[in-house]
C-alpha cells in the first residue's frame, strides 16, 4: 500500500533525504490566532475606533513593509530572485512565504533581513505615527515573523546547505 510523502520515516525527494520534520500542531496555530484577537481587544479597549483602525492599517501597512524588503532582499540576494514568493493567509504562515522548496541558508537570511530592515523602518516611522499606530505596526510585523523565527529556531543545529519545505500542517528539512 502506498503510503504518502508525510506519512513516510524515510522519505527521498530528488535526491534529498528527509532529516527533520516539525509538525505545526493546531494548538499553536489557535493560540497564535488568539494573540491576534487579544491584540484587537486591547488596541479598542485603549484607543477605541482609533485602535481598530491601526489594528487593520497597521496590518496592511506591515504586509506592504515585507514585500518591500523582500524586494530589496532579492536584490542583495541572488538566489532568491529566482525564487517565487507566494502571499497567504492560511496560519502559521500568514504573509509572504517561498512558493518553493527553500534553501535553509537563504530562508535564515532573508527573514532575518525581513526582521532588522521591518524594525528599522519602523523606528524611522516613529515621529510621524500615533501610539495606536506605532504598537500596531511593531505587534504585527512580530507577530508575522514569530512562526518562522521559531522554526528556523527549531531547525539551528541542521546544515545551511539544506532544503526546506513549507506546508500548512509541517515544516521539513531535507538533506543530500
């Protein structure tokens, strides 16, 4: 009986070996969500109309930031400009995220791009926005980036040469 990819110990895609698997477990994914809703509620209880406002703006204005240093990023690296980059909303990786299998190396460099560049340009911001604002728009792009700096956490002692694949459910790490 065949069995599939996921449910493989041993799995071998094009010459990769599959090493670690760690598997999105929806308890995290409600949480994750959760924290989002308590972030509205509080941004209200706070600020009122005002809050939801820069809770919703703050949002979009964040995923605006991320494809604009995913496009400099690009541009300083090579290989992910070959790559494709997909928006999504399904959790834990709402956003940008590669389309594709990605290198573990590249996809460490580019969301710790993603993180530094996200927080500079948002301290720049700061003379200019409202505290609702300004607390939107660091909450979100925390937010955003936690599930990826918690699996490249996860994923710290594997090889930089290796593969990595995104799906809603897992994240795996393959090998030559």
């Amino acid at each position: 009986m065949k069995q599939s990819l996921s449910q493989q110990q041993n799995a071998t895609i094009y010459q990769y070996q599959l090493v670690k698997r760690v598997m999105v477990r929806p308890e995290l994914v409600t949480s994750h969500l959760i924290i989002a809703g308590i972030f509205l509620g509080i941004q209200m209880l706070a600020y009122g109309m005002n809050g939801l406002f820069a809770w919703l703006f703050g949002f979009a204005a964040i995923q605006l930031l991320h494809i604009l240093i995913l496009l400099v990023t690009f541009i300083q690296v090579d290989e992910a400009a070959d790559r494709k980059w997909i928006w999504r909303i399904i959790p834990p990786w709402i956003g940008f995220k590669p389309a594709n299998d990605i290198t573990l190396h590249l996809f460490r460099r580019v969301h710790r791009h993603l993180f530094w560049l996200g927080l500079c340009v948002i301290g720049v911001v700061y003379p200019w926005a409202t505290p609702a604002l300004m607390i939107s728009l660091i909450s979100w792009h925390t937010w955003l980036l936690v599930p990826r700096m918690l699996l490249s956490l996860s994923f710290r002692k594997q090889r930089k040469d290796g593969v990595l694949r995104l799906e809603s459910k897992e994240a795996s790490y393959y090998h030559r």
